[in-house]
C-alpha cells in the first residue's frame, strides 16, 4: 500500500531528513534554533505554574502533566510523519483532559460553581510547562518534519493549532533574558510586572 511504502522510505532517511544528528556541529537554523531552546529549557527546570499568572497556577501536581510529557519525548523514537503527528495529537490530548481535571478541581467544594472548559489562554501555559518537563532537545526538528512531509489534508485542523500553540511557546522561552542569572523570585517579580503592564495598555482606566 501507499502508508506502506510511505512507512518503509521515511524509516530509512528518518535520520538525513531530520538533518544532522549533532546538533552542536550544524549550521542549520532549525537545529541551532533548538540548541539555544534546550539551553534555555534547561535553566527553566525551576518553572512551575505558579509562575505563569495562571488562575490554575499551584493547584496542579507534577503527575499531572506526566502523560503529556511523555508524548512529547516520544517524538524522538517517532520516525515516520504520521508517527509524529500522532504524539502531538496525544499530546494536546493529555494537556486538554489535565487542564479540564484542573478546572474541575478547581470549583470542588465552591457553590454555583462550574468547571470551564480550558481556551487558549490556558493552552499555552500548560504547554510552556509540558516543554520544560519533557526537556525534548529536537521540538522544532520534530515540528518542521511534520509541517514538511505529512500531507496538509491529512493534518487536523486541531493539529496545526497545537503545533501553533507550540511553536509560541518556544517562541515565548527564547525570549526570555539573563535566564541562567535570575531566580526563581527574580522571574515571578518581572513576569507580574510584564502582566501588570499589560492589563493596563488593555485598559489604562482601572
């Protein structure tokens, strides 16, 4: 069948089409693109929700984004588009479901109060957190294999706005400034800040 052959040749030059394996001793974009992120993933292992002006922040446990994380390292064994795709899609999957336990443990114990359904304003924190956690060296490679070689009509519409989401929560890490330097306390103070500001530019009346 075509998904055979398909299969059987992505297999074989898996390892050339995601580009050089030693990420340090290649030009590539893409690939330096993820060594400064793993650099960057690495110096974030303190971050935890509470972190993220949240509503949602604290409340979570570390098993609660275990699933998801494991998604997202199974990339690295994934060697066909599809294959990749579909730990992406469990991905998203786990983080929606952890976020909806959240919000249910959330309105535990509280009157008239309903558990929400998570947006995307709840979506890329979690994923910020479920990045951090899996510590994944090669994300951008593994996002760019699937944008590259998997068939658009074949990528769910939810799909390419996790990849998305992903992609600025990347773009969200790099970012970030002197993060070898900063404390955890250090970090809190200026993201209240950046989300003070914020709320202010939105409505300077309040």
């Amino acid at each position: 069948t075509v998904e055979g052959l398909e299969s059987f040749l992505f297999r074989k030059l898996h390892f050339h089409l995601m580009g050089c394996a030693d990420a340090h001793n290649c030009t590539d974009s893409i690939q330096r693109r993820d060594l400064d992120l793993s650099r960057r993933i690495h110096a974030l292992s303190w971050i935890r929700t509470q972190h993220l002006s949240v509503e949602w922040g604290g409340i979570d446990q570390d098993n609660d984004w275990s699933e998801a994380v494991e998604h997202i390292r199974a990339l690295t064994p994934a060697r066909t588009p599809f294959e990749k795709q579909n730990c992406l899609k469990m991905a998203f999957e786990a983080i929606s479901e952890t976020l909806e336990a959240l919000f249910v443990r959330m309105s535990e114990g509280k009157r008239e109060a309903a558990a929400r359904l998570p947006t995307a304003d709840d979506v890329l924190p979690a994923v910020i957190i479920v990045l951090v956690r899996a510590k994944q060296s090669r994300i951008c490679a593994h996002l760019e294999y699937v944008r590259r070689y998997r068939r658009p009509e074949l990528l769910p519409s939810e799909l390419s706005y996790f990849i998305v989401t992903v992609e600025s929560a990347n773009a969200w890490i790099g970012s970030l400034q002197n993060l070898e330097e900063r404390t955890p306390e250090e970090f809190d103070a200026d993201h209240q800040k950046s989300a003070d500001s914020e709320r202010w530019f939105q409505d300077p009346a309040t």
